[in-house]
C-alpha cells in the first residue's frame, strides 16, 4: 500500500494534516490498521487511526437494458445482497493493472467475458478512515461461458436485472453496497441521465 499516496491533502497543496510518526496496530492478510500520531493544521496532536485495504475493481455487466448482478452471503453485515462483480488481486500477488483485473473477476463470478469495456471512473471508499480505491468499469458485449469462483463464493448466484429493478433493489435495501450505488451514479452520468 502506498503510504505517501494515502496521506490528506488539499487540491494542488502540500498536506493539510501532516503526519508524525505511524505504526501498524494490527495486520491481516486482507487489512492493515495503521495509527499516525499527527500535527492538525491548529497546531495540536492526535492519534489518526486508518484502515488500509488493497484497491479493487468493480465492474458493471451491461447486456440490453439491464445488467448482470451476483448475490451472495455478506459476513460484516449478517446476510445476502445483491452487488457488482468486484474484487481484488489474490493477496501476496503481484497484481496488474485494473482493467485487467476488472476483466479476471467478471469471468470468475459470472462466466462473463467483456468485447468492451471502459473506465468509469475512480471512488474511494469510506475516506475518512479507509484508504482503498474502486476503480469502476463498464462491460459490454458480453459473452456467457462457466463462472470460476472461489471456494468463499460457492454460495454466489447470479441474475440479470432490467434497469427498473436493479432502482427498485437499491430503493428496497436488497443493493447496500456503496460502490455499487456510486457505479450506478457513474454510469447514470456516462449516459446522460443526471445532471
């Protein structure tokens, strides 16, 4: 994870909050909590505590006037919801760039391989104390083959949904995610429907 790239700043600025000294309060394979002792642009100190995770790809599998969605069982929050396909590089790996890794986690949770697909943007998640980025993508041209899930995902089904239901799951609570409802926004915007 990239420290130096983590830190706040202003726009074009030097960082507004500088930090101190850091250490790493607990680490698991899959997150670090780090604690930054901090200057505060009042000239006080303070313990800043950040949760670090490795950035991932969402994609959103668009097939006529809907899209693919997967649901599984989600641990943190004690039940399924329907999402996005997402991931991030296995850990311990090398990783590569995001498209490609965008493309890898569409084929192994839906078996679905991308013609095209493009770049919607970048979002970070939960900012004020966790450092991971989204990077989200649009796929079309979709062509269906056999999913190659993980062990951890055999639970997971998959179900197209037109674009009114995919509204009427977010607007019903059966999509919580934020990056997903961010990548609707997204993709919304792409197509000229908001402002």
């Amino acid at each position: 994870m990239r420290d130096a790239e983590r830190r706040p700043r202003a726009l074009g600025a030097a960082p507004i909050v500088e930090q101190l000294s850091t250490r790493i309060a607990y680490e698991t394979p899959w997150i670090r909590v780090r604690e930054d002792e901090v200057l505060w642009p009042g000239g006080s100190t303070g313990v800043y505590s950040v949760v670090e995770r490795a950035d991932y790809a969402l994609v959103l599998p668009r097939e006529g006037d809907g899209f693919w969605l997967v649901e599984q069982y989600r641990y943190p929050i004690g039940r399924r919801a329907w999402e996005f396909p997402a991931g991030g590089w296995p850990h311990g790996s090398a990783g590569g760039d995001a498209e490609a890794l965008a493309r890898a986690e569409l084929r192994e949770e839906t078996g679905l391989r991308a013609g095209r697909l493009r770049h919607l943007g970048r979002l970070n998640e939960a900012y004020g104390f966790v450092a991971q980025s989204v990077e989200i993508f649009l796929a079309e041209d979709l062509e269906h083959g056999e999913h190659e899930r993980e062990a951890t995902e055999q639970d997971m089904v998959q179900r197209w949904f037109s674009d009114r239901e995919v509204a009427d799951l977010v607007r019903s609570g059966a999509i919580v995610e934020t990056a997903a409802v961010a990548a609707l926004g997204l993709f919304w915007m792409d197509r000229g429907l908001v402002p």
